[in-house]
C-alpha cells in the first residue's frame, strides 16, 4: 500500500516535530515491505505569511486535495493575529475537506506525569471525539457599530442536523464497537438552541444503539470531573469548542501539550485527513531541541490506525508507552534531558528492535 | 444599616444550605448591634414549576425588585428540563437586575482538599470575574426545519461594547485595587467576532491601568493551566460560558462545588445583587444532612463584603477557614461526617467566640 502525504511543518517547533514524525513513517517503510510513503512538503505558515501576505497558496486546498493524509505541524507566530494564521491553514483544511471528525486521545501513559494525586494509567484513559466542522467555529457573525458606543459583535455557532447527527454517530458506533461507555458534552441549560438540539439529537441517536451505556454532562460539570473523576470518562462526544477546551483539560491530567496527539478525520476518505499534534507552535522553545515529538508520534500511531495498519499503530503506541517510562528518555517539559531528535531516534530503533 | 433579603431556597439541598447561610447572618445580627436584617422567603423553583407551570411569579421580578438582596441556594430537578429551570429563573434574576458581575474565588482552604499534587493554598488563591449579562448566555437563536434533513439550528452570543467594556474595567478596577496581576480568557483564535472584539476591548481598557501587570490566554491553554500552573492566576476575567467552565475547573482544584462560593452583583446597586453558592440542587443527597453548606456561607462572606462590611466578610471567611483545617468539621463530599446542621452550628458558635 502506498499513502502520499503532504507536510504542513508549519511554525516554531513544528518543523522539529514533524521532522521526527517522517523519522518513523521512514522506520516503518523500511521495516514493512507492503507500505511505502511518499512525502511533499509545504512551506505554509506564518513566514510564509509575513513574507507573502497568505498562510497558504490560493489554491492551496486544491493542491492538498489529491494527497491521502496531511501531516501538520504547528501553526502560530508572533506578529500574525492568531484568528487569521489559524482560520486561513488549520481550521480552514479542517473544513475544506469535511474533517469533521477530531479523534483526541487523553491516556495516561505513566502515573508521574499527572498533576493528579492517586491516579493511575487505569484511571485516565479515554478516547474524545470532537466535532470538527461546524458549531461554535462557523466562523459566522456580525460587528456593528465599530467603535461606537453602540458597538455590537454577535458570534454564531451553526448546528446542523447533518453536522451533529454525524459526529454523534461515530461516537455511538465506536463505542459500540470498542464496548465502552460514551459521554456526551453539552450546555442545555444555557445554550438553549444549540446544545438543547445537540442533546436531543444524542438521545435520538442512541435508540439505534441500546447496547451503549450512555452519560450526558454539563461542560461545567465535566470539566470538573475530568479533574477530580477522569475514570468516569470512556468514549466522549462533544462540540468543536468544548471539545477544545476539555482536550486541553485532558492534556493536563496527562502530562501536557507535549504528549497530546490529534487525528482530523474524513471518515469517508473523500478527502484527506489530518493528523497533528495538540500543541501549537511554541516559538520561545523552537530550535532549540527542547520541543516534545510524542505528541506528534502518537499522531503518526493514529495515522496508521486510520489507513488499516493497525498493527503499526499499535507498534508505534506500545513504543511510546515503553519509552516513556524511564526518566532518560524524556524531554524537558516532562523533567528530563531528552532531545527531541534523541527521542524520535529511539522510538525508531526500539521499533527495528520488535 | 439594615439589609431586606429575598430567600429562594430553590431545590434539592437548596433549602438546607440557605437555612445554615441564614443562620449565620442570624448570628452577625445578634453580634453587631449595627446591623439588622430581614428575610422574605420565595417558594419558587421546579416543584412550584410543576404545580403552577412557571418557575416563578408572573411579576416575580418585580417582586424581588425592591430588596437589597437575593439569596438563593439551587434550582433544578429532574422532569424539569434544565433549560427551563434555569433560564426562567437563575438566568433571569441575573439578566433582569443588570447583575453583570459574578465574583467567584478560586481559592485554596486546605492543601489536603486539592486533588493536585504539590499544591498550597499560596498556589491557588484567584478571583475569576465573570461576564454575567449577555454573550454566550444571551439567549439568541433560531431552529430552522425542525425535523427535517435540512434541519440547523443557530445560537447567537452577543458581546455589546457596554457589556464587555464594564466587565473589563471592573477587573482592572479590582486587580488595580488589590495590586494583583490581572488575566484575560478568550478565544480569538477560533470565535473570530466576539473574542477579537473581547481582546481589543482588554488591551483598550488596559491603558488606562499602566501598573497592572496583564496576561491573555486562550481558553483550552487556560484550562490546562489551571490544573498544571494555577499560580499563574490572580484576577481572572473572562466571558459567561467560559467563565462558567474555568470555575468549575476551579471548584475542581480546590475540593469540589461544596466550597465553591459565588456572588452575582450588580456593583451600581441599581438592582439587587444576588449570592449563591456555585453548585446545583443535588436531588440525589437532599434532605438528608450530607450537604456541604460551606459554598453557601462563604456567600454570605461576599455578601458582607459587598455590602461594605468587610469585617463581617472576612470574620466568616476567616472562621470557615479555620473550620475545615479539621477533620471532624468536615461533610461526606470531603471524607467527614459532619452534617449540613451542624457545620452551620460550629461556624455561628465561633463567630460567637470571636
Ligand atoms: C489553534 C486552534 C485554532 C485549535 C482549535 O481551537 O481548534 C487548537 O486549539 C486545537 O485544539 O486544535
Ligand atoms: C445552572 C447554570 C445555568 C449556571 C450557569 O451556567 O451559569 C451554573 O452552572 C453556574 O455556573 O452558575
């Protein structure tokens, strides 16, 4: 099997990462005779931006089109407005090709690296789904009256019944598959349009799947709980935004950023997918081999889930998980001396070692 | 001085930690020969909602018009949609009296309440100030195609300059005040209206308070920080939803919503101001003694304290403080077995012993 894959290093350590990331696929080509990966690369970003007044090309979509997946790094840097170097690269290939599934792990993979009194891998292991397409990211809404003092800015978040019937879907159907419980996210009590319908259309779409056990929590509430009760999460659905918000939640009962790995997902492979990190671009540590390539890794693992190659996922996950356990094999965000070239040099030889 | 204060004891434990928060200002009125007041109770909430089909009165906002304050303990209960129970009532008491303010402390009382290792009252000790009136919560909306595959459904935040300058201003006031760091909660990143207008407005505003020293992050970096690195917050300032997320993260961090207090003021005095404790009407252990009354009596703490009698304020404070350093003063929510009862009756005995 071969996958194309463009590369979107992006800004700050995103290059670093991604750098270590194409060091495994490039492992796992040598050591698997059925795969084989191509790689292009993209000099999108904030230079890019600075230097040519766009993050990407203007047909910059349609030059990623043909490609099976999108390795991205990290987008971000000093002087861009975040709202335009994120909504014209990341969030825009997001929806441009219809990702609107965001896989984002939260496990634990050594109880040292949890902020957490008394809890352990067992405790802190779940799967978040996010939707990624739509809701409170639409992007829509209006700025009246600018610098007047009738000044008035209106944000609308845009819930179809396509967009969240979707996601909730996936959701039901991986739990269902994986036999685990699903949680979802919302905010009846106060959004009272968008999340009242999103928790409508989750209990809807639950009659099709009576073998799931089901939760339905506040964001405020689990937020809370994703901090005193992690155990109590398995599967979970929730909205773009408060997906956000609670992956970073989950990021910091595990360790950080720098171990936190993402997959933006067409289900369909109409498009291609996405697979990057959490974490953004971090300019204070770039190039210095400080910056953390797990999370970026981890996101190669989910890479090869997505295409069938779990054997491969499993491989790449298994070989986090054992590294990560002995103190030299970190980096400094988790209290070791690790560089970020060491580790991705390690990974790739524990994994020519299996 | 004499304060007349609106009870609604509301649902659930509601009526059991409003009956202990009055027993404490019971007891300041029998210490200080100054101070009286009067309590006029309201019997709104879901059980009245489901005799009479409304949470309360037809004018029960004018009703509660010409008191100094309101006290109320929970609202909601199941067979009561959420939505109803809390925007027919809670919501509209703060948007109706202008309580544009709500003021909840994040802070520590016990290094052994926290569920973060490494953690001291002197690493969690904040003041999140909420935007309370408008934006997320506002309300607006539309539900197309109800149904039907076509079927969207809108939910439209709305941040007037007068809104979001008031909040602002006010916690600069505030961090000015108490020469404390002040931190901006946002999202320009992704809610490309309402979150560039928020920043602006907080750099605006921010020259006018040249010694405050100042910090914007985004809100999924902030809820991980709030686990990882609480001590980087003083004074917090955010919008409705998000500030509704990051204190219940708070509550999180710092033993659970049974100590979390808040108070929702509208500082002109205009309108009255209304103290509640954090958490929700907990139907599952009403009744039965298990609730902790601490969120509801450090209430009466802001209450005092907004009323000018800071003394007061920080006697109940100080007394609660002293109070949950023992175990055996402690309720089931963290590990005691104390009763609401009589948590109530050992902080008025102390504040007697003063
Ligand atoms: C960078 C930002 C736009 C993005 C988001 O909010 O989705 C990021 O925080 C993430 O979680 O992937
Ligand atoms: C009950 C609910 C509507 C309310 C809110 O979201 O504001 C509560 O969570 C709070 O924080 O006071």
């Amino acid at each position: 099997k071969h996958l194309s894959i463009a590369l979107i290093p992006g800004d700050g350590i995103g290059p670093e990462v991604v750098a270590e990331g194409v060091k495994i696929l490039r492992t796992i080509e040598e050591l698997d005779p059925e795969l084989s990966f191509s790689f292009t690369e993209f000099p999108w970003g904030c230079e890019y931006y600075l230097k040519q007044g766009k993050m990407m090309d203007a047909d910059g979509i349609d030059q990623l089109q043909n490609f099976d997946a999108i390795y991205l790094g990290a987008v971000g840097y000093p002087g861009v407005p975040d709202h335009i170097s994120l909504r014209d690269l990341l969030i825009k290939i997001r929806r441009s090709f219809d990702q609107y599934v965001n896989l984002r792990p939260v496990s634990l993979l050594d109880p040292s690296f949890t902020p957490l009194k008394d809890k352990s891998d067992k405790d802190i292991d779940m799967l978040v789904i996010r939707e990624n397409s739509e809701g409170e990211y639409a992007g829509a809404g209006e700025w009246l009256y600018k610098g007047r003092p009738e000044e008035v800015v209106l944000q609308t978040g845009i819930f179809s019944r396509k967009g969240t019937e979707r996601i909730i879907r996936y959701a039901y159907e991986e739990a269902h598959r994986s036999n685990r419980t699903l949680t979802s996210i919302s905010k009846g009590n106060a959004l009272n349009y968008s999340m009242v319908f999103w928790d409508e259309v989750f209990e809807e779409v639950g009659k099709e799947y009576p073998d799931v056990e089901t939760y339905s929590y506040l964001v405020d509430a689990a937020s809370l709980y994703f901090v005193s009760d992690p155990e109590r999460f398995e599967v979970v659905v929730t909205s773009n935004l408060f997906g956000d918000i609670v992956t970073d939640i989950g990021a910091g009962i595990t360790g950080g950023l720098g171990l936190a790995a993402g997959a933006n997902i067409n289900p369909e492979m109409k498009y291609p997918s996405m697979f990057e990190p959490v974490h953004g671009s971090a300019p204070d540590i770039a190039g210095k081999g400080l910056a953390n390539p797990i999370a970026a890794i981890w996101s190669v693992s989910q890479m090869m889930d997505f295409f069938g190659e779990e054997k491969w996922g499993k491989a790449v996950l298994d070989t986090i998980k054992g590294l990560t356990v002995e103190k030299e094999n970190l980096t400094p965000d988790l209290g070791g001396k690790a560089t970020t070239n060491e580790i991705g040099d390690r990974i790739s030889e524990k994994l020519q070692k299996l």
